[in-house]
C-alpha cells in the first residue's frame, strides 16, 4: 500500500478504536504533524468517510487557547467500509433461517453466537470483581472483532464496542442485540443497560453496568476514582 494509503488506513483505524478524536490526538499516536493528519480528515471527509462529531463533543472541551477543538468520527458510510464483504450474504441467510424455522430460531441463534464469544469469561460469582468480569467481556469481544474498551463512569462502569462486525446484519435483526445485553447481564448477575448501538447509527456500542461500594475496583488493587479512571480491555 502506498505511504499515504497506509497513514489513511492509520487514522481510520484510530478513529475506530477510540474515536471521536482531535486532529492533534491523531497526529500524537501517529508520530506526524497536525496538518498532515487534517488533510487526510479532508479527504476522509469529502468521501463521507468521517464527520464533526456533535457540537459540545470533547473530553476536556477546549485545548489551549484558541477555537475549540474539532473531534472527528466515522460516519455510518465509512463503518460500512470496513464491514466484512459477506453482510449481503450473512442477512440473506438470516432472513432465510426465519422463514423455515421462525422468529424464535434467530433468537437462538443469536444466544449461541454471543456466548461462543464470551465463552470462558468467568461470571462475578467466580471473579469477585464486576470490574473484572466487565474486562473480561471486553478482552474477548475485542478478540472478536469488536474493538472494545471499558471506562469507569460516576456510579458504573461502561462497556464500549468501537467496531461491530455484523453491524449491518443487527439493524435487522436486533435480536443479536439483545443476546449481547442478556449475555452480559447473566455473567455480571445484575441488569445492565444498552445505551447506544452502531446498528442504530450510533457512534459505538455502549452497555451501561451500574457498581455498588466496594465494586470500582479489579480484585486485588485499590480503589480508584471513578471520575479519573479509564481501563482498556487491552489492558
């Protein structure tokens, strides 16, 4: 591939893992300049790759003086470009399990889908930590192909799924959803909340899981601030 092609598929790639992101946190991990890094959001952007992201988006707002700064993301265009080039065939062979077995097979299908993922993830009962297990699902979703990390969030923890590899098979068949968020809710022992989903057109997967006192932290390590921590599934 040539240089440029492969600083592009560099930022895309970032914006996947971990976006929205600055032009500036780009050009940091990528080892570039800014204004290297801008004109390839321009081209990203005139092709309908990427997009501004909601005004007010940022962590932290404004950098040093001057304008605010500008946070990037895929847009639902440019997801669908690196979905997997089966999803015509994958959703005509849903639609046809429907027709011969009915509603209640895609439902079965979509529980054994997930828990081949998470197979091997130990439940809380086995953990002893929500923020453990919570990792756990994480690491095996990202493994799956589902860039996922975890942050800890005021009074819970969030599971966020930058990627999702049947994205465009789930915005028809939100049972796969659904087993995903019955899934974790059976491993965590406590209901859990979908917050977003790329299938809906939103920017990530996000499953909120609240914690009680004495949950924030992994087994074995002391307590964190919950306000100040982010803890990646790559950890």
């Amino acid at each position: 591939m040539h240089a440029d092609g492969q600083t592009r598929a560099a930022v895309v790639s970032l914006l996947v893992e971990d976006g929205p992101l600055t032009a500036g946190e780009i050009a940091e991990r990528l080892g570039i300049s800014p204004a290297g890094v801008r004109r390839h959001l321009d081209a990203l952007v005139d092709a309908g790759d990427v997009e501004l992201a909601s005004p007010g988006f940022g962590r932290g707002g404004e950098r040093g003086r001057g304008r605010p700064a500008k946070w990037f993301q895929l847009t639902a265009t440019g997801r669908g470009k690196l979905q997997h080039a089966y999803d015509d065939l994958a959703g005509a062979a849903m639609r046809k399990l429907r027709d011969i077995a009915g509603e209640e097979a895609i439902g079965e299908f979509a529980r054994d889908r997930i828990e081949g993922i998470v197979d091997g993830v130990r439940p809380v009962a086995e953990s002893g930590s929500v923020v453990d297990t919570v990792g756990e699902i994480a690491d095996a979703l990202t493994s799956a192909g589902y860039a996922a990390n975890t942050r800890l969030v005021g009074s819970g923890v969030q599971i966020c799924q930058h990627h999702c590899p049947v994205a465009h098979v789930a915005a028809e068949f939100p049972e796969l959803c659904e087993a995903e968020t019955a899934a974790f809710t059976e491993l965590l022992g406590t209901h859990v909340q979908r917050l977003a989903t790329i299938a809906n057109g939103d920017c990530a997967c996000t499953t909120h899981v609240p914690l009680m006192i004495g949950d924030i932290q992994p087994s074995g390590t002391p307590v964190a601030d919950p306000t100040q921590t982010s803890r990646k599934a790559s950890r």
